[in-house]
C-alpha cells in the first residue's frame, strides 16, 4: 500500500514538473523533507535494524527527485 502511494506521489511530481516547473519545486522539497525526518526518526534504531528501517525512506526520496527531475527534463527538451 505504501509503494502505491510513492509510486502515485512520484507521477503526480513528474506531471507537475513537467507542466508547471518552477511551481512543482516546492511540492518536491516539501515531499522530501517529510521523507527525510521519517528516515531520520527510522534511523535512530539501534545497529543494522536503523539502516533497514531508514532505506525505504531513503529509496523513496530518490525516486520522488528522480521523477521531478525527469519531469523538468523533458519540458526543457519540448521543441516549443
């Protein structure tokens, strides 16, 4: 269910990155933010039990920077 929801959050980034630019930065480093306080918060587990729980959280705010950049990418190869 949560992978749905990154999945879901990532195309509606790229989409957003894509039609409006400069207005999907903010939804993107506030996305990123949250992500980062949950692998923060996960990460303080002791030993090895910290990295396992603060990978989701990790992998999923590369994945919402990756869309939104690609988003921004492909506006700025539009020949128009």
């Amino acid at each position: 269910m949560v992978v749905l929801a990154v999945v879901a959050l990532c195309v509606v980034l790229l989409v957003l990155a894509f039609l409006l630019p400069r207005l999907s930065r903010h939804p993107q480093r506030g996305t990123q933010r949250s992500l980062g306080a949950g692998s923060q918060v996960a990460g303080k587990a002791p030993g090895r039990l910290g990295r396992w729980l603060s990978k989701p959280f990790r992998s999923s705010s590369k994945a919402v920077g990756r869309s939104s950049s690609a988003g921004r990418r492909a506006r700025g190869r539009m020949p128009f």
